[in-house]
C-alpha cells in the first residue's frame, strides 16, 4: 500500500501546483470528457456521477478504478495513422482526476458540465421486440437474441440506444444488430421467454452488420459519406448481458440515426470467426486467422466479439500487392503489415465497437489478419471455472465464440 500512498501524494502535490497556476478547473475537464458520457444522468453506467458532491461521495471506488486503470474501462490503441481515437487517460490526466478525488473538495469538480448530446430522450421510432427476457440475480454472462420489427427500409448512418438510462437497458453490457428481412429466425423465437440464445452469425448476415451498441459506447455512427441500407423486416438485436444483484427485465430498444444527403456509399459486413476453438485449461493461446482482399475496400469499423476468455485483439493489413506501384506484378510479404487495430484489454462487459476516424483502405489482393489472444488460466479476471477447464466453442461464460466483423464499403475505383 505504501507505493499507492506514495503515488497519490505525489499527484496531489502536483494538482496543488496546478491549481496555484491557474488549472484548478482541470480535474472537472477530465471528468466531463472521459467520465461523464457514461456516468452523467441519462448515461448508461449504473453509477450516476453528475454532481460534485456525488463524485466526492464515490472518491474511494472511483480512485481505486481510475488509479488501476479500469476506468475508462474500453482500451484500443491507435494505428500509426491515428486512425482510431485513443480513450485512454494521459498520465496527466490521471494524475490530475486522482489528486483531486484524494483531496475530497468538491470544488475541484463544481465546473463539470454535464452532457447535452440529447441522448436522454425515448425516441418515439423506436426499434423493439414484443417480449422482454428476466435475466437471472446472479451467475455468469448471459446472451439472449430478441427480434423486432422495422416496418420500412431505410438508409441509416448508424444507430443508438434509444433510452440508455431505463432500466431495462442495465443487464445489457453489449447490443449487435443485424437484419433479417426473410424471417428467418422467426422460428426460433417461438417461445414466450422473449428471445433466443443465439451468438456469432445471426441468419444470414453476420451479427454486428448493422453495427453493434455497449454500454461504454450507447451510440454507433458510421463516419461522414457511409451509410447502412436497412430493408424493412426482421432486426435481430443479440445482447450480452450480465446479472445485477436482481432478477431483471431485458427489453432492448435502439433507434435509427438518420443518414445524410451526403452518407451515399453503402456498408457491408465481412465476418471473420475463429472456427474450431478449443482452449485448453491453464493455458494461454494465440489464435490467427486471415481473410483475403478480392477487390479494393474502404474500412469504416471493427467490431470484436469474444467471451470470458478473449483477452487481447491485433488487426492488421498485410499488403501481399505493392501499393506504391499498382501496375507492378505482386511482391507477396515485401510491405509491412498496417495496424488498423490493438486491443491490449479485451472485456466481454466493457467492450465496444471500434470506428476509424477515416476511412482505411485495403488493396485488392492483401490479406486482413486479425489475431486474438485467449487466457484460460485462474489469472484470468472473468475466468468463470475454479479451477479453469477444457473451453470449446459455445455460449459465455463457460463457452468461447470469438469473431472479427469488419464493416467496410468497396472503393470507388476498385477493380
């Protein structure tokens, strides 16, 4: 305990100086950028913390998540292009929000600001299934399928929780969407339980085609100039959810984001999955699989789906075709791979979608690699078996189905 002594110490010196230089708003800017999307008072974490006096009430826990680095709790580093916006917290930064949660003076938080993105208010449109699901009070991960109706096609740019603070909304970690305009999945969703258990593929297009929703991230948006065309039909909303202490009614509820005259190129979904998985108990592995580029493509997002066991994911673009000389002949393994994406700390309950903040182009011919890392040992922190056993592919937590869905629109001059 004497280095974490040690540590706080020292980042509340640090906050006194710079408060006496004129900083002393910036604890309350950290927190109103990092924290309060989720913890304002329409966000989707259970814990509100959109006052200063409920920040300083909440210092102990708060410190103990920001100092470890769980909070914020989503991690992806960025390529080389800065194509992917970093979340995680500077050193300053935490150093700062520490310094003054350790203080306790809410004035250190009086300015922040809560969030005006307008995502409080029930959209009137929403997209719904007729039952909802009762989550068990306690066990493991659960995931449950619902299907809902969406009476018209439409050209969408993304999409988001349509009322992230109900609570019905709280059991769900993680929502991916997919359309099924054949109702095909109609026949599994016959009984009166509200859904189905259901994970990877979702009939026949992948689930997280249309995107995927958690609850570090309760709204999905394509970047400028690509949309989604959504048919009329079936949506399929697969959910992750975990217990909350009580028996709790699941009912999703999402609502489109509208496209603009401008978000003409449409996005499809490419799923790549782990096919064969089994992890063996008090093991770590590393699983590689590769899909090969047949035409030029625009890459927009990057949705990873794992279990209890998937900790570590790495995307990258390896161009098998010189991109610097198109019309030279192939020179397979000549140009280093392109890091579209490095997930360090994968969590089933904190992750989300990725979004690149332009678009990443993939050349005919280069191969997508993405490599996911498992931990199956008792060091794992969602490790569900004392002691670990066997894991083959299945339903979390006691089960592992990973898979890549990368969300792409094909280039304008692809051949």
């Amino acid at each position: 305990m004497l280095h974490r002594a040690a540590a706080i110490l020292a980042v509340t010196v640090s906050a006194c100086v710079a408060r006496a230089d004129g900083g002393g708003d910036a604890a309350a800017r950290v927190f109103t950028r990092s924290c309060l999307p989720c913890h304002g008072t329409n966000g989707s974490a259970p814990l509100v913390l959109d006052s200063a006096e409920r920040i300083v009430r909440n210092r102990r826990l708060a410190s103990m998540l920001v100092e470890d680095g769980t909070m914020p709790p989503s991690i992806a580093l960025p390529s080389a292009d800065g194509l992917v916006a970093d979340r995680r917290l500077s050193s300053e930064d935490r150093a700062t929000l520490l310094a003054a949660l350790a203080a306790g003076a809410t004035d250190a938080f009086d300015a922040i600001k809560p969030s005006t993105d307008g995502r409080a208010a029930p959209a009137h449109d929403a997209i719904a299934p007729a039952r909802a699901w009762t989550m068990p009070a306690s066990g493991g991960a659960r995931v449950r399928t619902f299907l809902a109706p969406n009476p018209s096609a439409a050209r969408v740019r993304g999409v988001r929780v349509a009322d992230p603070g109900a609570r019905a909304q709280l059991p769900i970690r993680m929502m991916f969407l997919a359309a099924d305009p054949r109702g095909t999945m109609r026949v599994l969703d016959a009984g009166d339980d509200g859904g189905f258990e259901a994970m990877g593929n979702v009939g026949l297009v992948p689930s997280g085609a249309l995107g995927a929703l958690s609850i570090v991230r309760p709204s999905f948006e394509l970047p400028p100039g690509f949309c989604f065309e959504v048919p009329a039909g079936d949506i399929a909303i697969e959910t992750i959810g975990e217990p909350i202490g009580r028996a709790a009614r699941v009912l999703p509820r999402v609502a489109w984001i509208p496209a603009g005259a401008d978000d003409t190129r449409p996005v499809r979904a490419l799923a790549i999955p782990a096919k064969s998985l089994l992890l063996r108990a008090d093991t770590c592995s590393t699983i590689e699989f590769t899909h090969a580029a047949r035409a030029d493509i625009d890459v927009v997002a990057v949705i990873v789906k794992g279990g209890a066991f998937l900790r570590s994911a790495e995307i990258d673009v390896r161009n098998d075709v010189r991109n610097d000389v198109r019309n030279d002949a192939r020179a397979a393994g000549n140009a280093a791979p392109t890091r579209l994406l490095t997930v360090p700390d994968y969590r089933m309950a904190f992750a989300e979608p990725w979004v690149f903040t332009r678009a990443q182009r993939v050349t005919a011919g280069s191969t997508i690699v993405a490599r996911l890392g498992f931990d199956n040992t008792a060091d794992n922190p969602q490790q569900p078996s004392r002691p670990p056993q066997d894991v083959e592919g299945g339903l979390p937590p006691l089960g592992e189905d990973a898979m890549v869905v990368v969300l792409y629109a094909e280039a304008a001059n692809s051949r």
